[in-house]
C-alpha cells in the first residue's frame, strides 16, 4: 500500500545532478513523508566492519558510494540494496527535502512545496573530512562545488579562499 502510494509521487530516472535521480511526478506539499529510506538494520559493528570494506572497495574502483545511515545510538540502516529507491536521492546546496527518523523509520522530508518534475533532493550532511572527494554538481545557484553540510559552508570557504591564493603565488614563480 505504502508503496503503491509512493510511486505515484516519485519516479527514477536519468539526472543532471548525477546518475539516476528521484523526482517529482506531482506536485508535492511541504511536510509530505515522500520515501522512506530503507535496508538492513545493522548493528554499530557490523557498520563499522562495512564501512571499512566500502573505503577498501572506492580505494580500488575510485568510487565508494556511501548508504549508511544512522538510525540510533545500536542500529545504522545500510540502504546499499535494490529495493532501496531512496538511495538515488541526490545531495542538492539547495535541497527541498531532509532526512528526519520518525518512530525508528528513516524518510526523506519535503521541506517546501515541490513541483511536478523537480528532482527530489537532501543534505547528505557530509563534514569537511575529505570534501574534495565529493564535488557537488547540483547546479542551484547556491552550490558551494563541494557536497559539505551547511553549518560548515563557512569553514569550506575559507578552506578555499587559502587554495585559491597558494595557486596564484605558484602561478607567480614559475
Ligand atoms: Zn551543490
């Protein structure tokens, strides 16, 4: 029934952003649950252990795609299977949805009234660790090029702005 009712709001499907993406099939009001982020419930352990075997895996084929998510202080959801539509959700610099737990039940939230055909899109939340790894190419005016939650945009700037000025005194000596 959940299901059924999903995809009639949502469709996957090629995007700019990258890949496949989620997007709007109607018109969707601010508040709406729209997908729930699903997959194995897995201890702290296990987590840990899977996480260390994706960061091996990216090392070898240059990109590890990242589907944990933490569900609470014992348990982590790892979204890395097909039945997971969720997981094509792209990281947007201007999202209009967020990720919230709702009585032990990850879903994706929109935030603002949603137009038919937009693509859905949340803060993946990243921090500053490794942020070049994770360019951003969600394209809204907004976008920092990096895929950073927005409490650090401040610091990434400034990260930046010092990049910026160790290439131009470079450029200057050779
Ligand atoms: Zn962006």
């Amino acid at each position: 029934m959940d299901v059924l009712r999903q995809n009639e709001i949502y469709e996957i499907r090629e995007s700019s952003i990258h890949n496949k993406g989620a997007f709007a099939k109607q018109g969707i009001a601010k508040g709406t649950r729209v997908i729930e982020y699903i997959g194995d419930r897995i201890t702290k352990a296990e987590s840990a252990r899977r996480s260390i075997r994706m960061i091996e895996k990216a090392k070898e084929t240059g990109h590890g795609a990242v589907y944990i998510f933490e569900l609470n202080k014992r348990y982590d959801i790892d979204g890395d299977v097909s039945y997971n539509t969720a997981r094509f959700v792209n990281h947007s610099c201007n999202p209009n949805c967020e990720t919230d737990i709702i009585r032990g039940r990850i879903w994706i939230i929109a935030i603002r009234d949603i137009k038919k055909n937009e693509e859905l899109s949340y803060d993946y939340g990243y921090d500053l660790d490794d942020f070049r790894d994770h360019p951003c190419r969600c394209g809204s005016d907004k976008c920092v090029g990096y895929i950073v939650n927005q409490e650090q945009w401040g610091k990434l700037r400034k990260l930046l702005i010092k990049d910026k000025r160790k290439t131009t005194k470079s450029n200057k000596n050779t």
